[in-house]
C-alpha cells in the first residue's frame, strides 16, 4: 500500500524531484573528486557550481512539500516521519556539497598511493546514498522493498568504514611525511566516510517509519 493516495499525486511528483536532487548531488559529488584528484580544475570547478545549484534547488523543493503538507493536511498520519525523511535527506545532499566545496577551499595533496582507495571510498559511500534514496522511494511506493535498500546502505556504510581506516592506516602508517598533512587528508577520509554514515541515519529513521505503518 503506498503512503500517498491519488489525491497527493503532485505531492508525490515533488518528493520524486527532491529525491532526484539528493541522487544527483550525490553522483556530481562524485565525479568532483575524481575531477580533484585527476587535477581537471576546469571540470572541478563545473561539479562544485552544479552541485550548489541542486543544494539551492533541493532546499526549495523541500520548503514547498512543507508548506503543503501543513496548510493542506495531507497525509496527516504520516507527516511527521516524511519531513524527517526530507530533511534528514537534505543533510546527506548539504554534507556532500560542503565536503566538496572544501576540496576547493583547503586543496588538500593527495599522496599519489592513496588515490585510488580515496576513489574507492567515495564510490561506496555515494553507492550508500544511491540505496538510501531507493529506499526512501520504495516507502512511498512499495514499502516491501525497503528493507532490501536499507541493507544495502548498510552493506555500503561498513565498507566505507573499512576503506576509510584502511586510508588512514596508511598515512599514519608513513613516515615521511609530516603530522599536519596527515591529519589534513585523514579529515578528508573522515568527511567522506561521513557521507555513508548520513545515509544509514536516514535509512535508521526509515526503519522506524516503517515499523510505525505496519507495527
């Protein structure tokens, strides 16, 4: 049974936009640190404009569904858990564009040996946020499929943790290089990490959700 009925069909049209913009913000996130460590500032500099363009658009549309959702009480019984859904999600698409926009603003060197595993690190942690947003999806429109989505962003949160304290073994590991590089690309390491432990919070509220409709 979906949680939005015929007469929310626009409703529903709007938390599909917002969600594409969460998804979307998410793959430029991840295009923009591969454009970083392949020193294309040009294509860089394109990802972290497109990026900011759908936080901006994302927030907008996450307003609009607000107000329509109090001033014309729909879905009353299940108000609460999708604003939390929303704005939980807008978290994800904020730290994803904060986390690039200090790419650009620290310029952070990458050791050479640890590019590909930060590449790596950032595919498992958007591939969390691409099954958040499935998740998400499949609440409103076949909630027997979230809880697969909910385990795959589970699945690709603990490998997120498994590369990031991989990454920073190795640069704590190096002794040639001095302490203050090596906390500075271990925060980026963290902040990326922290992009997939965003998701599973969502995925976390999720659940519950769930639990709330069918006991």
């Amino acid at each position: 049974m979906a949680v939005l009925s015929n007469k929310t069909k626009k409703l529903e049209i709007q938390i599909d936009e917002f969600l594409d913009k969460v998804l979307n913000g998410a793959l430029v996130f991840k295009q923009g640190v591969k454009y970083y460590l392949m020193k294309q500032n040009d294509l860089f500099q394109e990802r972290l404009e497109e990026i900011a363009m759908l936080e901006n658009d994302a927030d907008t549309l996450r307003r609009t569904i607000e107000t329509k959702l109090y001033m014309h009480t729909l879905i009353p019984e299940h108000r609460g858990d999708v604003l939390g859904l929303l704005e939980s999600s807008d978290k994800v698409l904020n730290i994803t564009q904060e986390t690039l926009y200090q790419f650009d603003v620290e310029s952070p060197e990458i050791l050479p040996e640890l590019e590909q595993l930060f590449l790596e690190l950032t595919d498992v942690s958007i591939s969390a946020v691409e099954s958040m947003v499935s998740a998400i999806r499949s609440y409103f429109r076949d909630v027997n499929l979230v809880r697969d989505y909910i385990n795959k962003t589970i699945f690709f949160e603990k490998e997120s943790d498994k590369l990031s304290d991989k990454i920073k073994r190795m640069i704590f590991g190096n002794d040639n290089i001095e302490l203050a590089r090596k906390i500075h690309m271990r925060y980026y390491a963290y902040h990326i990490e922290n992009i997939a432990d965003a998701a599973e919070d969502v995925c976390d509220r999720l659940a519950i959700a769930v639990i709330k409709r069918y006991g």
